[in-house]
C-alpha cells in the first residue's frame, strides 16, 4: 500500500492518543487532488480533518493515492456532531472524534442532470464518463459523481489495516447510511458520515463500495 505523507501543521490537529474503535468513511464534495484538501484544512481554525484523503481522477493526481497529513492514533473534528442527533435518536451524547478515524474521498458527490449535462452542487459539470446512476435514489438523488475502482481499493487497504492495528470489526450492516444508533452509542465499526449526521450525504451506497465492505 502506497501512502504518501504531506506536511499539515500540528495546530490542526490534536495529538492525544485514544482508543479508536470507529471508522467513518466520507468524500470531500471538491477536486480530485487529495493534497490540495489538507492545504485547504490547513486554512481552518476549527481543526477539521480526517488523517488521509483519497485522490481521485484529474487535477494532476494519481487515482487512488493515499495522502496522510497525520497519524490514525490522533484526531480532528471530521463528523460536527450535534447534541440534538444523539436526543432525537435517546443517546447519550459521546465525542465520537476522539475515537473514531476518517476517510476522506476527494469525490463531488451528488449531481443534478440538466440538458443532459451533470452539474455538482457549486455548478460544476461533470464528465458523463465518471457519472453513476444508482438503480433507486439516495437521499434525493440518483446521480453521483463515481468512485472510481482505484479509490475503492485504497479504502479496502486502509481498512483492513487498521483492523489488525486497532482490532476494529469490518462487518458490513445495512444502517450506515442513516442515522445508526450503533455508531451514535460508539458501537465498534465501520460507518459513513450519514450514520450520525441527517443533513450529510457521504459517502453514497455505490454497488462497488458496498460489495467491497461486505467482502471484508
């Protein structure tokens, strides 16, 4: 597996050490280039970041490419939990960050169609070649931005090793695309963005993401 380390300053980052029990997968909803991601995290004052992105096609970025800003044993604010998630759902509320690692795929996510092009959210359009229809919509769409078969694999890899670093459960389940109160109550496992946030639609339920976790 081929990561790449960039440089990310350590003020956007909190270097404590907790037990991480969780992985959440998401996409960037921008560019392809995994590195220009961290730059723009850099930017922030909040401290959000997940520790890798996956590059995606374009923008002169090879497919598939890890990039870690920092180490999985730390953290960042990646899920902008809410209390009123966790009262809705009658769950304690937990700082799922400080337990939990992210991904993140330089993805744009949902598209609109419209005179047969695909727009994303900011009016982008998307080649038709990476464009995927989903056999029912999600959330309201059917057309995705595609992850690509490298991005998936890249995701497989880091899946699998950090369930043998930290002995997180890779058991594929139907409830991580809504809100899941297994992950809300900080069960062990994997999980997208959708799991703990209702106003988020990362990742979507692509077939080849979805056969990949249950092949693990």
């Amino acid at each position: 597996m081929n990561i790449r380390q960039v440089v990310f300053p350590e003020n956007q980052y909190i270097k404590e050490e907790h037990p991480k029990t969780q992985i959440y997968l998401h996409h960037t909803a921008g560019n392809a280039n995994g590195e220009n991601v961290f730059k723009y995290w850099a930017t922030n004052a909040e401290r959000i970041a997940t520790c890798v992105t996956i590059s995606g096609k374009g923008t002169g970025c090879v497919d598939g490419q890890i990039i870690q800003g920092f180490s999985s044993k730390f953290w960042a604010f990646h899920l902008g939990l809410k209390e009123s998630t966790f009262q809705k759902a009658s769950v304690p509320y937990k700082s799922l960050d400080r337990t939990s690692i992210g991904i993140e795929i330089c993805n744009w996510g949902q598209l609109t169609q419209k005179n047969g092009k695909f727009y994303n959210y900011v009016g982008g359009v998307a080649p038709a070649s990476e464009v995927i229809k989903l056999d029912k919509p999600y959330k309201g769409h059917q057309y995705f931005h595609n992850y690509t078969d490298a991005q998936i694999a890249s995701v497989k890899d880091l899946l699998l090793l950090w369930k043998d670093r930290y002995k997180i459960p890779l058991k594929y389940n139907e409830d991580i695309w809504a809100i899941s109160k297994r992950a809300l109550s900080g069960q062990p496992g994997v999980y997208t963005h959708n799991s703990v946030r209702i106003d988020k639609i990362d990742i979507y339920p692509h077939p080849k993401m979805i056969e990949m976790l249950k092949s693990l």
